[in-house]
C-alpha cells in the first residue's frame, strides 16, 4: 500500500503526536474513529444495496475470481490460445481500401468539396 510499512506508520503516529499535543490528541482520535466508522458503514451499505439488487445471484458470484489481483496476462493470453472455438470459415478477399477509393475519386485539378458545417 503505497510502499507505507508498519514502521512508517508508526513514526508518522508518533510525529502527528508530537505535532497535535496531548491536548488535541483526544479530539483528532475521536474525529479519526468517527471517519474509519462512516467509511465502514458507507461500505456495509454498498454491500447491503448490491445484496437486495443482485438479489439470489449475489451468493452465487465468485468474488475471488474478480479480484483485480488475480489478473495474470500469461495465464488470459495461454486461455486465448487454447482456446478452441472454431475458425471463421469465409474469408474476404483483401479489397482497396476506402482512402485509396477517395483518392481515384478526384480528378487533377479539380477542387475538393469543401464542408462550412465541420469547420
């Protein structure tokens, strides 16, 4: 998380001490206590509202499977792989493009059509 190691947080604890003083420390840890609980309930009511939305899907969903952490770009790419549904069988023939269509479309010396709207 941000490279923040236990220790880190603990002298930035101990300088904010240092720095509020033992008068307004009471204060700041009750303000931060009310904080982590609006933000723990913020997300039990997230979890509550996608619970009534999803309805009995909710319990079905592999949370682990959507886990950004589990994203492994080897192991999509080998899946694509072996994959195994079938080739399209039809194949177009390579036409010319629609640029080089235009391109024959204007003779030399002829003016381009010019649109007042797009400008």
């Amino acid at each position: 998380m941000f490279g923040l190691t236990p220790e880190k947080l603990l002298i930035i604890a101990v300088i904010a001490a240092f720095l509020i003083g033992p008068e307004r420390l009471p204060l700041y840890a009750a303000k931060f206590s009310q904080f982590i609980r609006s933000m723990r309930d913020t997300a039990n009511g997230a979890k509550a509202r996608m619970k009534e939305e999803m309805g009995p899907e909710f319990d079905d969903v592999d949370w682990k499977k959507l886990d950004p952490r589990q994203y492994d770009p080897r192991r999509i790419v080998r899946e694509a792989l072996m994959d195994n549904t079938p080739a399209p069988s039809a194949i177009k023939p390579v036409t010319q493009s629609a640029y080089m269509k235009s391109a024959d479309a204007l003779p030399a010396g002829s003016v381009p059509p010019f649109d007042a709207e797009s400008t």
